[in-house]
C-alpha cells in the first residue's frame, strides 16, 4: 500500500502494535482512525496525535461492524484502507479440556471479526482508486505456540483467508497485504510491553513500514523470517525445536535450530 493521503481504519488501533501504526501513519499526512473496546483509552491516542478520530467498535459484535463501517463510509468516503488489527490471545492446553469461552472469544475476535469487518467495507474500498486490507496475523500462523494452540490457529486461518482474498481480488484496485509480528513487546495476553526479548513496537513499526509501502503481500521483518522459512513438509521438526525453546526460555525471538 502506498504510505500517504490515505484514509485508514485501525481496528484495535488504541493500543500497542496498532497504536504504534496509527502514530507512524498519522505522521506521514494520512487520516487515521482508530477503534477498539475502549474509547476513553482511544480518545487518549486522539489527544496525543491531533487529527485522528476515534470510533467505539467490538470487532465480536456482527451489528456494531454494520452501524460503524456504515457509518465510516458517510463520514470519511474516501476511507481506503483497513488494517485489522484487533486481536486477543489467551493461554491454553489442548493436551486436555480447554475452557470454552475463551476458544469462541479468541476464534470471534481474530478470525471472523476481522472476515466480518472486511466484508462491511470490501464493498466500499472497490470504489476507492487505490485501496488496501491489511490483516495482522503472526509468525504463529506459520509455526504454533502449542501453548497458545487456538490462537496460533486462528492466525494461520487468517493468513489462508488473506491468500484466498488476495487472489479474488487481484485485478480490483483493493490490495490485501498481511503483517507477521515476531514478539514484539505490547500487552498481548498479558505480556509485559517491556521485556527485553521482545521487539519494540517502535522498532518493529520502523521496520515493517518500508515493507508494507511495497508490494509485498506478507510484511515480514528480519527477526521473523525464520518462522516463515520453515513452513513446508518438514515444518514440524521446527515446530518441536520452537516450542522446546519457548518452554525452556518463554517467549523469544532467538534463533531456533531444528
Ligand atoms: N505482540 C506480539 O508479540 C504479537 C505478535 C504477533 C501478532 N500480534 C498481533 O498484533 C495485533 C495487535 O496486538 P498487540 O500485540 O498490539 O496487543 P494489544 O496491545 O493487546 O492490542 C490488541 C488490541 O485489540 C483490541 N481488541 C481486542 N478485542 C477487541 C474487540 N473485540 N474489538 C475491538 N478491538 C479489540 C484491544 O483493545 P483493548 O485494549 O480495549 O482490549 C487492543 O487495542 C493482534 O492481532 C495480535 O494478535 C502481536
């Protein structure tokens, strides 16, 4: 997607990776929106970068997506851009029951909340001359936490539906592009947006910027490239040795050797 004189819609852009896209992209002259759960923390985002706009929107809630994209549409038509950011992650064990609501939570959220936002806009972004959705999914789509099992798998459902998309709507002005985050330092599921292992947001929004302004469909940064690598026949042998690590160390982005 080209990075100026766009208008944009950042879901769960209120905080962590979103917030720092939506700073970075405000700074360079777009009309960013932001939306999430909470407005009162949105609205703090907002002050802090004057000429945003903030928007109430629970990505779960198949009637909201309706009332806001509409919305959108009549207030910013030349919105072009949505980049679904949202996401929540919980913490499993599927080597035994798992607690239900938080498999529909994580499942609604990640995965058909960002199909359902896509679809009230796709629509509309058709119109627009130069247009793009861009899905935040992560290198866990490509090679499971099994430790977080449900949302590694939402995340490789959202990488497969991003291709299938990519493909109907080659030869339509609407660019779909994807962002793989290696672990980067927010308070997803609970982390702490200061451990030292991680990427900052900083940081990582500095290196996926220039990635995400080409033609690149999948938004890969240096510290996630081995994740990508390794998809292909042999990807559960990377899969064991990942995991082995991230028991032994926790969350990580040192390099795995299968
Ligand atoms: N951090 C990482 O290491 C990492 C790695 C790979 C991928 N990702 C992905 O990056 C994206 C952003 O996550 P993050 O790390 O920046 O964590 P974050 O700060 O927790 O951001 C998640 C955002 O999603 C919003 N959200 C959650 N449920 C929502 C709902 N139902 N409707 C609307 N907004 C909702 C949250 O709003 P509230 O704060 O109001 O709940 C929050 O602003 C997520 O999709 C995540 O899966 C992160």
């Amino acid at each position: 997607m080209r990075l100026t004189d766009n208008t944009i819609l950042i879901t769960g852009g209120g905080t962590g990776i979103g917030r720092g896209l939506a700073r970075a992209l405000h700074a360079r002259g777009n009309k960013v929106i932001i939306a999430g759960l909470d407005l009162g923390e949105l609205n703090v985002v907002v002050a802090g970068n004057p000429g945003m706009a903030a928007v109430k929107l629970d990505i779960r809630d198949a009637g909201e997506i309706q009332r806001v994209a509409k919305g959108l549409i009549s207030q910013y038509p030349e919105l072009n851009v949505l980049i679904n950011n949202a996401g929540v992650m919980y913490r499993d064990d599927v080597a035994g029951p798992i607690d239900d609501g938080k498999v529909s939570d994580t499942i609604n959220t990640n995965l058909i909340g960002s199909i359902r936002s896509t679809a009230a806009l796709v629509e509309h972004l058709k119109t627009r001359p130069e247009a793009a959705i861009v899905y935040t999914s992560s290198t866990l789509g490509f090679i499971p936490i099994s430790l977080f099992a449900v949302y590694s798998a939402t995340k490789a459902a959202l990488h497969s539906y991003a291709m299938s998309q990519r493909f109907q709507l080659r030869g339509t002005s609407v660019k779909v592009q994807e962002i793989n985050p290696p672990y980067v330092g927010t308070r997803l599921g609970g982390g702490n947006p200061d451990d030292p292992r991680a990427m900052t947001v900083d940081d990582f929004v500095d290196e996926l910027l220039p990635i995400l302004g080409s033609d690149a469909n999948e938004v890969i940064v240096k510290l996630a490239q081995q994740y990508r690598e390794h998809t292909g026949p042999d990807e559960y042998k990377f899969v064991v040795a990942f995991n082995e690590v991230i028991k032994r160390v926790g969350p990580t982005n040192e390099p795995i050797a299968p």
